[in-house]
C-alpha cells in the first residue's frame, strides 16, 4: 500500500464516484448523477491548480482511494490573527475497500504534508447526513469549532 501525489485526473475522476453517488442520494437537490466524463473534465482542470494537492492510496498497484486538499493562506485583517491550514476537500474510498483503514492511512499522509508546510491545522466539513464521515472524523479526533446552518425559503 502506498500514497503518492498524482495528477491523473481520470484516476481521480474514477474514484469520485463513491463519495460523489454518496452525495447525490443523500441530497438530490443539491447533486447531480455521476457522470465520468463530466468529472474527467472538471478534474482536468482542478489538477492544474497549484494550490491544490491530490494523494492517491494504491493496493498491488490499484487505485482505491485519494484525498482532494488545499494548503490555505488566511492573511491578517481586523477581524483574525494571519494563519494557515490544510484544508480537506474530499476523501474517498471505492465502496468495496471501505473499513480497512485505507481512509486512516490517507489522512496519516494529510497530517506529514502538514507537518513539513509547518502547518498545524487542518479544516473540512462533510454534509450532517453523511454519517460515516462524521464517525471517522470523530475518530481522527477532529472537533466541530463552527457550524454551517441554511433556512429553506
């Protein structure tokens, strides 16, 4: 098993498919279908993006999983003291690689690329009916320190 940074974005387009039909059932209004090429594309241009890194986790060479995360500059101003963060964008495991620690050890490799940008923070959010994510979040120790709220008109 191994992670590395990759800019394949077909790749990355594949394993969205999980975490992406996840979203779509559990918020259709929000979400579309899946659609490959549409996410090959859109990835396409992501991956160019210096601000942003993507890690792919391989087993016997196969691609099962990445993380989308973005090293955020917050500059100083009347309101908050200047700081950084790595920010999570998304995770994802294949559906069938799911509960064997493969989410952990992609985010083992989050908290190394934060350490060697001295950066001691790391942020996301996930939607409040994905439970699985609020569960391994919980266990990867993270702590809610704001809360995201909407009225429907």
């Amino acid at each position: 098993m191994n992670v590395s940074q990759t800019w394949d974005h077909e790749v990355i387009a594949k394993l969205n498919q999980n975490v992406h039909n996840l979203h779509a059932k559990l918020y259709p209004r929000y979400f579309k279908e899946y659609n490959y090429s549409a996410m090959k594309e859109t990835f396409k241009s992501l991956v160019k993006n210096n601000s942003f890194v993507f890690l792919v986790l391989k087993v016997h060479e196969e691609p099962i999983g990445y993380a989308w995360i973005e090293i955020k500059n917050y500059p100083e101003s009347a309101f908050k003291n200047e700081y950084k963060s790595v920010y999570v964008h998304q995770l994802s495991i294949a559906e069938s690689q799911t509960q064997k620690g493969y989410g952990k050890k992609l985010m083992n490799e989050v908290y190394e690329m934060a350490k060697k940008n001295d950066i001691d923070l790391i942020e996301l959010d996930y939607w409040c009916e994905n439970i699985a994510a609020k569960e391994f979040y919980k266990k990867q120790d993270f702590k809610m320190y704001r809360e995201f709220a909407f009225r429907q008109l």
